[in-house]
C-alpha cells in the first residue's frame, strides 16, 4: 500500500481554463519525489471546462491528480473541500491564476523546522517579463504580509483541522467574495498558539491581469477591512497611521480634503492631491 503524502496541494478554480492549465502544469513539474505529494483541484465553475482540463492532465501526472467539483461558494469553502479530502500532513495553497517555481512544495514543507511553526507564508511575484503598471492587478508578497495571501502558503494540517479551516462568511453572492477568508483562517490558527513563518525561497508567480478603470477608482474588496479589524483589533498594528489599509488610503483621504478646501478656501489647497498622485502612479 502506498503511504500518505507529505503534502496536499490545494487549487480552488472557478472559470478561466488557460491559466488554470498553466498552474497545474507547474505543480506536474515539481522537483518533490512525486510519491511525497498530492495535487487537489476543486472546482466551483458552471460549465465542466475545468474538469474536463484536469481529467485530460491525470494520465500525464508524476504525481495523484484529482478534480473536485462543488457549487460555488467561493475560494475558502473549496480550499475546505480538497484539505479535507487530502492525506497530506501539511497542506499546500496556491491560486488558479499562478504557477509555482519548480521547487515549491518541497521548499514548503520544508520551512516547517519548528514543531510550533503552523504557516508557512511564502513570497508571490508578478510574472517575469510581463510589463506592469498602474492599470495592471496582480499579488506580490515579498516580505512577511499581514493578508496571509493564499497565492503562496503552507498550513500544518493539524493547525488547519484544529479551527475547522476557512469560514464561509466572507462572502457577497456565487459571483463576487468579498475577501479576507486567508487574513482570517492565519489568524484563527495563530491565536490558537501556533506560529507563523515568512520562507522567502516558497516561490510562486502570480498572473499579471489588466484592471478596469473602476476598480482602480474603487476596490471593492476593500470594505471587508472593517469587519476584520472589528474581529482581529491586533490588524490595527500592521495599517499605515493604525486606521489607513495602506498608505494610498490616506492620501486619498488627504486629496479628497485637498479639492474641497481648494474649492471653498484657495487653490493652493489642490497642492494636497499631489501626494496621492505620486503614490498611486508609483
């Protein structure tokens, strides 16, 4: 009989079959002993298209392969789905829309030296050779981050199992989630006692995608900051000023202050949109 794996990896999909094509093939061309893990997608798409990917990808594999198909409930109850379903002693995430350097997974569960480390948070960069730039979205993680991004993170499974995984809360409709279900499942395990660790060398890339002109205006994702702030004060610590998500914010603030002022009292106020403008086009 063969033995459990080391380690499960976890890919929650919903639509766009190219790049889920891609970040399997990654996780295919790993340089762990193929025996030593375990690679689980789970699929909450309304068509078959990435079923049918993966089932067309198994007889190629090193490694198990295995296709999961749900509703959609968005990314924490799929990442549920497939840890449950996995063997694995530590459990491995990584987002359809990214693709893993070759030695990701074993550098993952490798950087679980200490029997109190329960996440391994790994660093996420934009693609290679992709131009970036203000209308451009994509994750880069390269120092520890307080997001926890689930593009590059490994979970003790015991950790994981211990808070029961990802709530299904953070969620607006089958169409758009709102966000902060990795912030939230880090936190939960850290404040049952375990640790988290920052493993530079758990390298991933993350898709370079373009972004509309409104949610440059207006993210959306953003107004799940004060829930979770609500739940985790201790957040307060990582914002800019302790109430700002990021610096941008505030000087948006500033901005907004500035053109008000700069309408009603002088000109010279306008000088306070300029800060932002340069942080923003940075």
């Amino acid at each position: 009989m063969m033995s459990d794996p080391i380690v499960t990896v976890v890919v929650p999909a919903y639509k766009r079959p190219d790049a889920l094509r891609k970040a399997v093939l990654s996780l295919l061309a790993q340089d762990m002993n193929p025996d030593e893990y375990e690679v689980i997608v789970v699929d909450s798409s309304p068509d078959q298209s990435n079923v049918k990917l993966v089932e067309e990808l198994i007889p190629q594999a090193r490694c198990s392969l295995r296709v999961i198909h749900k509703e959609p409930e968005g990314p924490g109850p799929s990442r549920n789905t497939g840890a449950f379903a996995g063997r694995g002693r530590f459990i491995g995430l990584m987002d359809s829309d990214c693709e893993a350097t070759p030695s990701w997974v074993r550098l993952g569960a490798a950087a679980f030296d200490d029997p109190s480390i329960g996440v391994i948070q790994g660093r996420t960069l934009p693609e290679p050779g992709v131009p970036t730039g203000v209308f451009t979205w994509y994750v880069k993680v390269d120092k520890p981050s307080f997001f926890w991004e689930c593009t590059s993170i490994f979970y003790r499974r015991e950790a994981f199992e211990e808070i029961g995984g990802f709530s299904k809360e953070y969620k607006v409709d089958d169409t758009f989630v709102i966000g902060g279900e990795d912030v939230d499942v880090a936190l939960r395990v850290m404040r049952t006692g375990w640790k988290s660790k920052f493993a530079p060398e758990v390298l991933v890339y993350h898709e370079v995608q373009k972004m509309e002109v409104s949610r440059w205006l207006f993210n959306r994702r953003l107004s799940v900051w004060p829930m979770l702030t609500r739940k985790y004060p201790e957040l307060r610590q990582h914002f800019f000023l302790r109430y700002f998500y990021e610096p941008n914010q505030a000087y948006l603030v500033l901005g907004m202050v500035a053109v008000v002022l700069g309408i009603v009292v002088s000109p010279w106020f306008l000088l306070g949109v300029l800060p932002y403008l340069y942080h923003r086009g940075k």
